[in-house]
C-alpha cells in the first residue's frame, strides 16, 4: 500500500458512522481555546479596533481615471500625497 492517503480512508464507513464522536457539552467547554479569569466568565481584555486606520490601496486602474494633482485622464494612478496620481505626478 502506498504511502499517500485516499479519500475512501477517511469516508464513512458501512455501517455510516465516520469515526467522529460526539462531543458533549462538558468536554466542548473544557476544550475551548477562550481564556477565563477563573469563575468562566472570561476576561476583558479585547484587541481595540478603534484605534486602528483602515487600509489604502497604493495603486488605482481606471479607463476613465483622473490625476488628483494635475487633473490629466489616467488609467493607471498611484497613491500620492494629493490622493490617486499619475506616474508623472508621483514622488518616486
């Protein structure tokens, strides 16, 4: 028998059951990966998403794009410092 697994290995069997056991409602929460402060109410320390900026694209493709510094029809426009501008405009 080779050495690589094929999917019939891991289907389920005749009799239909896979080799998965359930698991209870004990045995889940004891393998939960949630940190607890000791009496299971969890703790409060949460990741601030307040203070985080969201994304910008560097690079704009457009037929009809525009150059938001000298106003020229760009189709492709990188991010400057007077927003999407053409290569001309762009402070390499």
């Amino acid at each position: 028998m080779s050495e690589d697994a094929s999917l019939t290995d891991f289907a389920a069997g005749d009799d239909g059951e896979s080799g998965d056991e359930p698991v209870s409602d004990g045995e889940a929460a004891d393998e939960s990966d949630g940190a607890t402060d000791g009496d299971g109410t969890g703790t409060d320390e949460t990741t601030a998403t307040d203070d985080v900026e969201p994304a910008e694209t560097t690079f704009a493709w457009s037929p009809d794009g525009v150059c938001e510094a000298c106003g020229v029809g760009a189709e492709r426009r990188w991010r400057g410092e007077a927003g999407l501008v053409c290569g001309e405009c762009k402070e390499w």
